[in-house]
C-alpha cells in the first residue's frame, strides 16, 4: 500500500481527509483527463529494456470527476490522503481514516 498524500496551497488546512483517487485535473479551469503511460506501446518491451513514458498530453474532457475524490477535497482546502495500490485506489480505503485521524498538522 502507498500514499498519495495532497497538501493544500494554504496557510490553515481544513483538515484532513481519506479519500479515493480522483479521475481529473482542473487545468486552466476545465477538467481533463490525464494517462501516465509509455508514448509507445510496451506490449513487446523485452525485460531490461526501456521507453520513454510520462504523462500524455492533456485534453480537455466532459467526463464527471468522482464523489467524494482527492481532486475535490483539495480544491476544498483538506489535506487529502489515498491509499493506493500501484495506480488505484485501494479497496476499502475508508478503513484507513482512523489511522490519519491520530496525525497532528
């Protein structure tokens, strides 16, 4: 399990909340979605081997961001912690809340 943790641009946070990954990001005030992936197919990349990856370019999208996601959170001024598993949410990420309720901040 790993930790997407965002921490607001503000002086007194909101809080602190668990949340589940969210799907968009707001780039210049429209909601796009974004792939992290290789620019080429990796099908057939033999073991030791590489290409060049990164985050695809962005394009503006009309699909609904997800209730209750990170994205909305930290927009809200929460500290928006998920818990993950390679690149998604983990199941059951609400059991976790209680562990961050403890953290001072």
């Amino acid at each position: 399990i790993g930790l997407n943790i965002n921490y607001p641009p503000v002086e007194v946070t909101n809080g602190v909340v668990v949340t589940q990954q969210g799907r968009t990001a707001p780039i210049d005030g429209l909601p796009v979605i974004y792939t992290i992936g290789c620019f080429e197919s990796c099908l057939d990349l033999k073991t030791g081997f590489s290409r060049d990856g990164g985050i695809k370019p962005f394009t503006p999208d009309s699909t609904p961001e997800l209730r209750n996601a990170d994205t909305e959170a930290y927009a809200q001024g929460y500290i928006a912690i998920v818990p993950i598993v390679a690149d998604f949410t983990i199941d059951g990420y609400k059991r976790y809340e209680s562990v961050f309720r403890t953290l001072k901040y």
